[in-house]
C-alpha cells in the first residue's frame, strides 16, 4: 500500500540527460556530475554512477534517522559516527535490480544499545520506507 506525504517539506529536483554516460544537475547546481557506467558494466569509470549516488544518499539520510532516533530516547551519538554503503545491481527475473548493505559504526555505544537505535531508524528513514519490501536491504553494526 502506497503511503501519501503528509506534507511536503522539501522538492529536490534534478535534470539528467544522456542516461547512464550522461550527466545530472540539481536546480540549485550544488551537484553536478558526469556519469559513467563503471568498466565491470562497459564504461570507463570515469564518472559516477547512480549506484554510487544511491549509496551516498541512503547512507546520509540513514545518519539522519539515527540521529532523530537518538534524539528522541535521549541518547547521545558519537561525533565519529559513520555507515559503510554498498549497492549492486545485478540481472534479476524482471530486469535489473539492485541490493543494500549498509555497516553501521557507533563507537563507544553498547552493541545491544546500537542494535535498537539501528533498528528503530530502519522504520523511520525515507529511503528504508521506500526500499522495505522491494529490494534486499541488510544493515549490519561495524
């Protein structure tokens, strides 16, 4: 079931064009980057890619439902915290799809504390609202 926004708090916009041996900008021109598939799919790597771009998106808005997690049950995360990302993609019975490994790093938070806070962010990140169900997302402490 499709769960529709409350309300919009911000519209990120973008133009792409060329595809994956294309480029993107953002409207306000903050990015703006060549892309280039990687040689293992053809390319010369000399550019990003939108798995790269994925992975960097979903692990900072993963910080940030950690942090209002954390937040939230009063709990101060290190100022060192960081998420390890890779995303595949691969041929699947549809088409292509993509899969998620993210490694968490909380330093100097008990593991079972980490695990909880880890846990309770997958239920409220964007982008692990939009993947639940759709693609393999494994989220694992570092």
């Amino acid at each position: 079931m499709v769960t529709p926004l409350d309300k919009v708090l911000y519209t990120a916009k973008a133009h792409s064009k060329g595809g994956r041996d294309g480029s993107s900008r953002t409207d306000d021109g903050l990015l703006d980057v060549k892309l280039d598939p990687p040689p293992s799919m053809g390319g010369k790597g000399q550019g990003t890619n939108p798995e790269q771009l994925f992975a960097a998106g979903y692990s900072a808005c993963f910080l940030g439902a950690l942090k209002a997690v954390a937040d939230k049950q009063k709990v101060k995360l290190p100022d060192d915290r960081s998420i390890d990302a890779e995303v595949d993609i691969g041929p699947t019975s549809h088409g292509y799809g993509i899969a998620v490994r993210m490694t968490v790093h909380l330093p100097g938070i008990e593991r079972a504390q980490a695990q909880a806070l880890v846990d309770a962010a997958h239920q409220v990140c964007p982008y692990s609202n939009a993947t639940r169900g759709n693609i393999p997302v494994e989220l694992k402490l570092g």
